[in-house]
C-alpha cells in the first residue's frame, strides 16, 4: 500500500467540471501524481478530454487548475504516458 502523501501547502484538491455539452457541474477530487486525460460526464456521459495545449480535463473544464500546475511545476505533458489515467 502507498503511504498518503498530503497535498502541497497551498494548492486546493478539488476542482468543479463543468461539462462542454450540457453545463452540469461537478466536484472532483484531484490527484497529486497523475493527470486525468478522460473523464465522462455524470449527467450527461459526455467524454471530456484536455483541449489543446491543456494536460489535463481539470485544466481545461475545472474552476482550479491541476495540482502540479499550482505548484508551477511540470504535468503530465512531460512525463511518461504511464502518469497519465
């Protein structure tokens, strides 16, 4: 098992989506160590991906960025594709 690793001082876990297709907004927990590439819609069953020149679905449709870009550090983008879900 992992150990749990606190999120970095300063930096907000949760993001509200809001879906390109029909504007239902949701609260999401994101993770520290990974980027969200995908995600559908709980509503509708839309599949969100990251526009252009965006990491991750929180940095495209999500009210808070994702956890490394708040720390200003790189995302997903410049990592293995393994860090990507």
């Amino acid at each position: 098992m992992t150990p749990r690793r606190d999120p970095p001082p300063g930096s907000r876990r949760v993001s509200k989506l809001t879906c390109p297709a029909c504007g239902f907004q949701e609260s999401l927990a994101m993770p520290d160590d990974a980027c969200v590439i995908r995600h559908a819609c709980a509503f509708c069953g839309a599949e969100m991906r990251p526009r252009p020149g965006d990491c991750c679905v929180f940095c495209s449709y999500g009210d808070v960025a994702c956890p490394p870009k708040q720390q200003a550090k790189p995302c997903c983008a410049t990592r293995a594709p393994s860090s990507c879900v």
